[in-house]
C-alpha cells in the first residue's frame, strides 16, 4: 500500500495543496542538462501547453542549458519556484529535498525509479524519502512518475511528447501508468476530445489516485473523470470519493487493469501494484456507480460523450443516417445495449415524408438514403439536415443518434462549398443547443479526424463520436450511468470491515479459520450460505448431511459407531434410508444389485444362495425393508452355523465397511448415488491388518473368485 495513506501525510494532499500544485505558476527542472531526454520533454511539453512563466534549470556543473541559465541549487534561485521537477539519481534525491524544503519550495515531481517497484530494499528507500518531503513540509506527485499537465491554466511539466495542438475541455484523466499518457493524448487529438487535467501517478507514494479524484471532483473545469488503474489501494477512501462525484454529477469512467493473472503480474512488475481480485473488484465499480470499461478507446469515448453532450433523459433513440447499412449496425448494437428504438410518431412521419426520396421507408432507424448526392447542392443544408429538425419535434423519443455530418480531410478547395461547409457546421450547432432533446453526431468508422475538421468542430462545440461501435457503447455506459445516478445505496461499514478482526484473531498477514472470516463477512454484509450444525457439522451434522446431500443429488446417510461390536476394528454402521446402497470400500454383489435396482437401474448381482432379498428387487421393497428394526432383520435370516461362508457374509453384511464391489464397466466408475463414507470410516479402514480386510470382504461367487477380486476396489 502506498505510504500516503498514513494519516501524518493528508495535511499535504488536500484539495487546496493540490489546487495549487497542479497550476503552478514556475518551474525548476534539477538535474537538466542539455543531453538528458527527459528535460528536454519537459520544456517541449510546457512549450505545447504555451506556458509563459519562468522555466529555470538546475544543475550543479552547468552554467546553461538549451540555451537558458542554469542554478547550481534550489538555494541559488532568487526565490522559491512554485514547483521542483526532480531527475536526479535516486542516491540522490533526498538532498533536493533537503534544498527544496530550504529554499521554500512546496511541490515536487520525482521522476526516478527503483523504489518500491524494486522490491523490499526499495520500498523502504521510497518511505525515507516520503518522510523526509513531508519533514520539510513538501507535497510529492511520485516516484517512478513522468508528471502531469493542466491544458486551462496552460501549464505541462511532463517528461513526454504532447501531441500539437493541445486542446482544453472538460475531461479530467488520471492514470497509474505514464507512457499511456501519451497515447491517451494522441486519441484525443485525433477525436477533439479537450482535457482538464492529465496526471501520471507513478508509485502513489503521497499523491493518490484517489485524491486526484477528489482534486477533480472539485475543479471547475472538469465534467467527467478518466481512470486508468492498476490496483485501488484504499478501497473505503476510493469509495468516498465515488459517491461524492455522483453526487456532484461527475461521472467516473475507469479502466481497470488486471483482469487476468498476466496482467495482475504485469502491474505488479510495472508499480509494484496489487491489482486484486478482478470479480471483487468489478462489483465494487458497480456498486459505486463507476463506469468500466474495457479499452483505452472506450474509456475516451465514453468520457468524450460525458463531458460534452447534453445526456439523454431516457433510453429511447430516434435514428438518422444516409445509410441502410449504418441503419442495420446501430439497431443491432442497439439490442446489445438495451436501447430503445420506438416508431415515430405519425405527425413526424408526415413532416418527413416529403424530405426523402418516394422509394426510402420513414421509419425508426431512418435512411434518408444518399440520393441528394447525385444532385448538385444549392444550400448548405442536407435533407439529412431537414430530417434531423423534423425528427427532434418527435414526443416519443429522448434523444437522436445523426451519422449525417461528415467532414472532408481539408478545406475543400472551392470557396463556396468552403462556405457553404461552415455555415452548415454552425446551423447543426445552433440546432444541436436549442434542440428539445440531445442530439448526439456520431461517425461511422473509428477514425482519426483531420485538422480541418477538428478545427471546424472545435470553433463550432461539437463533439462526434468515433464510430458506430465505440459510439453506441458509450451510449450504454452514459445511459446506465444516469440511471444509477444518485441512487441510495446501503451504508457500508467501513470501519467495521478496518476493525473486523477480532482480539482472538490471529496477526495480520496470517490465514482466518473458517468461522472467524464466515463472521466477517457476515457482519460487513456480505451474503454468506447458512449454516447448519455444530463446530464440526462438515462431518457430523444432520444440517451438513442434508445439504452435501441435496449438492450430490443423492439420499442422505450417516456414519455411527456400533457400540455392540466395539472391540472390532472396523465396528460401525449406516443409518439411514440408503442401507445396503452405501457403504464402506466393498459391497457386496447382491447388496449392489439392490442398490441400483433402488436407483432405477434394475442391475442384476450375485448373491450367494440362502440370504435374504433376491438380486434386482423392487424400490419398495429396498425402502420397506431398510426401515425395519435391526432386530427383525435378523429374525428372518435363516440360522448359519459359526465360521461358515454364510456367517462370514453376514458379519461383512452387517459389519462396518462393507465390501463395495464394482462391475466390470468402463472407467471402473461406482453406481449413481453411491458416495465415500466419512472421515471416520476412512480413517478406520487405513488403520486395518490384513485379517481385518479378508473378514470385511463379502464372499465372491462361486465359480468367479479371481475375476471379482481383480474387479473389487478396496480403496476407492
């Protein structure tokens, strides 16, 4: 866990320190020099961003770097930068700390890795150098971290390339990984997709995804936020969080990494991350009302969505496109995500009737077709454009999905088409905010568009989605989104689950008995299956039996001692309705062919000639003669004379593990219904001689003695 959720450290990390550490106003790079990359990403970074205020190297050998003046120290500026950007070596990184904290400086960036990523030795080098920022007073965004940029106040110090231009908007991201921060930018540039805040979290050693989330929760230009995480650390404070977005209307869409061991070893490769339980966490995410998605493509798209259109009030959707095709993709996607799509009503049926061609079916979705392509345009509206106004004066529907805006890759080299594109692009803008329902444009492929066209949809506000697939998923998650919006949840017990373990309970970091975890979990909510019978009910309790009984689809029986025939090893009994069907390792050929004859099967044994109940015999009369008294079983047995074959029999009959013969089938596999017997029995059987095994097996049929031993299992 990382070391900023010790308590000691929440002073430094509260929405008002972050406030300020993510705009700042100066920057001191230490350790830059003119061969490192990462300073040099760092001033090309800030460059992009149009950051105007002062950006000063510090190096303890050179007097300038890319052409700006050099500081030996933080104690040599002239006064205190509102943040530090450390590249020194991690040997070395606590003594600019000791400079910062006297020069006065509150902030720091600390790229170096190889602390708690590393293992062990560097966890214990990461919690010295945590404790000696906060000794001075410092907050730290890292380490391991490649730093942030906040595009509204115009600022990036971040140790990657930010892709030109870069636009601001209202979508703030956070991500426990740093190199993705660059390929989350490239997306977004290539799908007008603006950006608040972009943070890299690095190990959390201070600074943690949780509390930008709150920093975000509270900035003003932020209306969505974008996870992308490899573990949560602090479930309970991530939980707070949560809900106090929901309750401020800022949706949170997470990525969540680790879904599978590879990638849960990979995270903890990367960051030193526990990703934990995947299922587990999935649940919470929903509980929380957290959107999860499954790409870095849905994560955008489903936040572009968020953060700049107007959100539907419902799930039925009204369709406009220029083609059938399209039309086909979108009601299938549609289906999948449980989107609406009802038939419009009849008076928006008249009023576009005469907007299309005579050959095109007004209904939901609609093809307007493309046959206004083979005519020369005369106004800079489509009749998808007309179709569009009519269909949003339909009462039936909560918002429109339009695929009719596409937009070419340059300036279109005629003026007046130019023209007539860009009056076109501010009526659908004007339409689209005055409009009595949303209107959401989507595009047709996931492609990248063009710097014409972003910059027309950015002067204009509009927002495309990038493509049919990508677009009706983030209409999914938008939609359950806002219905779960706000909704009550039941408490959680937090510090009931921090103070579960009891004073019996064995150190942390040790294995629970069964009762102790079955008791926590029944105390922080967690539905657990009832329990039946005493502390050893798996082998002994009538409530167990029952259940393992009903599990295995089977009769329920049970294994007790006869006291009568104590003194002999194997001295037992089964009780219950299915005597004669379980039994110890062996039963005997005929006790077998009743057995199966009870199931169903009508299986034909050997039985040696002079005992009761004939091979094959009847359910009913299986169930009639088990029910009888002990005693009166024994009454009707014909009289056997000591040590004969017959007496043999009868005593592996009526013995403790009887002898459970298998037929010659495939695989060697006992008849339906037929279980192990208890741990007890077993137990006994293991401690037997030799004699006891030869006076617990039935007699073999006459005639077959070899072939049954080799068919017998006396250890299944």
């Amino acid at each position: 866990m990382p070391v900023a959720h010790d308590g000691a450290f929440r002073p430094l990390v509260t929405t008002d320190r972050l406030r300020a550490f993510f705009a700042p106003r100066s920057i001191a790079v230490v350790g830059a020099s003119d061969s490192s990359g990462w300073a040099r990403f760092v001033v090309a970074s800030n460059l992009a961003a149009g950051f105007c205020g002062p950006l000063i190297p510090v190096h303890p050998r050179h007097a300038t770097v890319f052409g700006r003046p050099a500081a030996r120290s933080l104690r040599d500026l002239d006064e205190p930068v509102d943040l530090a950007f450390i590249m020194a070596p991690v040997h070395a990184v606590e003594s600019v700390l000791d400079d910062a904290g006297g020069a006065g400086v509150r902030n720091a960036i600390v790229l170096a890795s190889g602390y708690r990523e590393a293992g062990e030795p560097g966890r214990a080098l990461e919690e010295s150098m945590i404790s000696r920022a906060a000794a001075h007073g410092i907050t730290v965004l890292g380490p391991n971290c490649l730093g942030f940029l906040n595009a509204h106040a115009r600022v990036a110090p971040f140790a990657l390339t930010v892709p030109r231009p870069l636009r601001a908007g209202p979508v703030g991201i956070a991500l426990q990984s740093g190199a993705l921060a660059s390929v989350v930018l490239a997306f977004a540039r290539g799908h007008a997709i603006g950006v608040s805040t972009l943070a890299t979290m690095g190990n959390e050693a201070m600074i943690g995804a949780t509390d930008v989330i709150e920093y975000l929760v509270e900035d003003d230009a932020t209306r969505v936020i974008c996870l992308f995480l490899e573990e949560i650390s602090d479930p309970a404070r991530f939980a707070r969080a949560a809900e106090r977005a929901d309750r401020a209307g800022k949706p949170i869409v997470a990525l969540k990494a680790g879904s599978s061991p590879a990638g849960r070893q990979a995270a903890l490769a990367h960051t030193g991350a526990v990703a934990g339980d995947d299922a587990v966490v999935s649940a919470a995410l929903r509980q929380l009302n957290v959107i999860r998605v499954a790409s870095l493509e849905e994560l955008l798209c489903t936040g572009g969505l968020l953060g700049y259109d107007r959100w539907p009030k419902g799930r039925r959707m009204g369709v406009v496109s220029t083609s059938g095709g399209a039309c086909d993709l979108i009601a299938d996607r549609a289906a999948a995500e449980a989107i609406e799509m009802p038939e419009y009503a009849p008076e928006t049926v008249s009023a576009i009737t005469p907007l299309v061609p005579p050959f095109a079916a007004v209904r939901n979705p609609l093809d307007v077709t493309g046959y206004f392509l083979a005519n020369q345009r005369t106004s800079a509206l489509t009749p998808a454009d007309h179709v569009l106004n009519a269909a949003l004066a339909d009462p039936g529907l909560d918002f429109v999905l339009y695929t009719g805006l596409t937009l070419p890759d340059a300036k279109p080299p005629d003026e007046r088409l130019a023209a007539m594109l860009t009056e076109r692009a501010a009526w659908l803008s004007d339409r689209i905010a005055s409009a009595p329902i949303p209107v959401i444009a989507v595009g047709h492929t996931c492609v990248d568009v063009s710097a014409y066209a972003r910059e027309l949809l950015t002067r204009n506000g509009i927002h495309m989605l990038a493509g049919i697939d990508l677009g009706m998923t983030a209409l999914g998650h938008a939609l359950r989104w806002l219905e779960n919006r706000g909704r009550p949840r039941p408490a959680r017990p937090w510090g009931a689950l921090a103070r579960g373990r009891s004073a019996k309970q064995t150190a942390p970091g040790q294995p629970w008995s069964q009762a102790s975890a079955r008791g926590w979990l029944a105390r922080s909510g967690v539905p657990v299956v009832p329990r039946r019978g005493g502390p050893r009910a798996e082998h002994r309790g009538r409530g167990s039996r029952r259940l393992r009984a009903r599990q295995r689809g089977g009769p329920c029986r049970s294994w007790r001692p006869d006291r009568r025939r104590s003194g002999q090893p194997d001295a037992g009994r089964w009780r219950g309705a299915d005597r004669g069907h379980h039994g110890g390792p062996h039963v005997r050929p005929g006790a077998r062919g009743r057995a199966r004859g009870r199931l169903g099967g009508g299986a034909q044994g050997h039985q040696p000639a002079g005992t009761a109940g004939g091979p094959g015999r009847g359910a009913a009369d299986a169930r009639r003669a088990a029910r009888q008294p002990a005693a009166a079983r024994r009454a009707r047995e014909p009289a056997r004379r000591p040590g004969s074959a017959g007496r043999r029999d009868q005593r592996a009959r009526r013995g403790g593990h009887r002898a459970e013969w298998h037929a010659a089938r495939p695989g060697g596999q006992p008849a339906m219904g037929r279980r192990r017997p208890g741990r007890s029995a077993r137990r006994a059987r293991h401690h037997r001689t030799g004699d006891d095994l030869r006076r617990a097996v039935a007699c073999p049929p006459a005639g077959d003695r070899r072939g049954w031993y080799d068919r017998a299992r006396f250890f299944p």
